[in-house]
C-alpha cells in the first residue's frame, strides 16, 4: 500500500492537519487536506491544502505570499490526522493578519483575543 | 451566545482539539470534543474528549492515570479548531506507550517511526 493509501481518510477524503512553525514550535493553523493535496505537499515542499469553503486546492501563500516551507511530515498512530513543522514565510499564517489562528483564550468563561495584527488583511489580499 | 455555542460544531456536533505539552510545546495528540466534553474540561482542569470509536465522553487518563492538566484553552480564527496546552501526566500521551501519538515520519515515501516505546501498553491498561 503507498504512503498515501496508509492515511485514514474520512468519509469526505479529508484528514485534519496541524500546521506548527519549526523555530518557535507555535501551533499555527489547523487545516485539512485531501490525496492530492499532501501529495503536492511532499512533492513541492509547500504546504497545499483543500479549502473546505472553496471546494478546491489551496496552495497556502498563493495570494499573501505567506508560504509554508516544509521541514517534515508526521502521521499519528491511528493514520488520521498529520503533523507539518513548517518554515512560515511572512511571519502571518492567519488570514485576520496574526502570526497564528488561535488567538482567543479562554478566560472567564469569554473567548478573549490575545494576539495583535501584524498587517491589515485588506493589505494581504489585495 | 455563550461561550460553547460559538464554537461551530460539525454536522457530528463535535470540533477536532490539538493538544500541545506546555513545558515542550511538542504536539501530543489530535482528538475530538463535543459540546459537552468542552465544558467538562473547563470546569474540571482536565482533558475530557469525545472518542468516536468508543462513543462515549472520554476522560484522558481515566485507565491509564496519563491525565492532562489544562493550562489554556483556545479557539481559532474560524471558530471551528481548539488548541489545549496541557501538563502531560506520566509523559505519555499515546496509547502505544510513546511520549506522543505523531510518531511516524514521512521519509522515502515510507511512513518511519521515529519515537520510542516508552512502556508497554499491557502495563498501561491492565
């Protein structure tokens, strides 16, 4: 069986997949690929997602230039979800203009943003 | 709205959580909450998940004493992914017996298993 038949996908093709920044181990996105997509992965050495709202390929960075650089590709033990460790090009991984997506914390029973944006998303995507 | 009704939960009613050692930052696990396995973990301190093959709220370390203690929980961008930041009880998170479950790596179009069995799983859940 190759390498991509291995990974379990789900009844829509898909596998989640956690994005992490090699230099700062920071959790950066999470996102879903189909076959082809983490084909195109391994084989560009950037990260290509399924955009799930677009129903199509979603090379990270084509519009932004925040590319994602791949440093390795991790499976887990039950073949459902992959890990990437990536070079993050840019600094902005999150389409709001922050470093990461997870930028609300739960504090006192409040979701609260804790992070700042780095550039106006109307100047990323232009 | 309260804070668990803003998170979007899938047509399952559940939201994939990535759970992130706090003192290594490395990734442990990728695993799934319901709504109210969510509130669970916050009122508790510790991971609660839903596991999809058991169906069944599912308290981490209930057999295996490995609990997490919660040190943040945070939601993304889209509301739809949460990332935990935890204190791994007794170093293991996977129910192989290793540190964490994203063990395998991809090299050569081959899945390679990179981590050690740090105890076997018969001593974990006996």
């Amino acid at each position: 069986m190759s390498w991509l038949e291995q990974v379990k996908w789900n009844e829509n093709g898909l596998t989640p997949v956690i994005t992490q920044e090699y230099k700062t181990k920071q959790v950066l996105t999470l996102a879903w690929m189909n076959k082809e997509a983490l084909q195109l992965t391994a084989e560009t050495g950037h990260a290509v997602y399924w955009s799930r709202s677009r129903k199509k390929l979603w090379h990270k960075g084509e519009q932004s230039g925040n590319q994602q650089l791949i440093k390795s590709i991790r499976l887990d033990c039950d073949n459902d979800a992959i890990l990437l460790e990536v070079e993050q090009k840019g600094g902005i991984a999150c389409h709001t203009g922050r470093h990461h997506c997870f930028y609300k914390q739960l504090v006192n029973n409040q979701w609260q943003p804790t992070e700042a944006i780095l550039k106006d998303p109307k100047e990323i995507y232009k």
